[in-house]
C-alpha cells in the first residue's frame, strides 16, 4: 500500500476503510446526536487514529467530516463468581461531527 502525506509532512499508511469503521451505534443518544448536531457514532478499529477515522468516514460515505472525538472503552467483566469467569469486548467508539447539510442515510 503507497503512503500518502498528511498533517504536517507526516507519512501514514492509509488504511481500508472497511478495516477502520466496524460498524455504526444506532441508540437514543447516537440519534439525538444525530438529529442536532449532525454527528454520527461509530464502532472502530481500536488501533485507528482520528485521521485514519476521517479518512474513512470521507471515503466510504463520500462527505466532508469536520470533527472526530474518540473514546476508548474496556470490556465488563462478566461471571466472577464461577472459575470461567470473562469479559466482553473492549471497543473503542468515534463521534464524527458532519459538515453543515450533509447527512448519511442510514436506513
């Protein structure tokens, strides 16, 4: 895969977008969000950077993003009481604010 420069005369690695954004989170907050400020939640690759989420947002959905938050969360752990005790999935969520009158479809 070629590099391609980005902020600042820095070289990355751009990554496929399906191996970036796992899926999107369809709830009352990530609606409401939606709805007001334009911005969408997404499940990501943990290892993906703000950029990297741009960059795929732009491209698998063809808009401009404006702004990216993240947020890492760790898994709950999950039948402590009993010896094959285990946890759920860490997952790392990413906010992408839309530019103003842009929107995706999601149904």
């Amino acid at each position: 895969m070629p590099f391609q420069p980005l902020l600042g005369g820095l070289l990355a690695d751009m990554k496929d977008p399906h191996s970036v954004i796992k899926t999107i989170r369809l709830t009352e907050k990530a609606t409401r969000l939606g709805e007001e400020n334009n911005e969408y939640v997404f499940i990501v690759d943990p290892k993906s950077t703000k950029i990297e989420i741009k960059q795929a947002v732009e491209k698998h959905f063809g808009k401009k993003v404006v702004a990216v938050r993240t947020a890492n969360f760790a898994g709950k752990a999950r039948r402590q009481k009993r010896a094959d005790a285990g946890r759920t999935n860490h997952y790392k969520k990413a906010i992408v604010r839309l530019k103003d009158g842009e929107r995706i479809e999601l149904v």
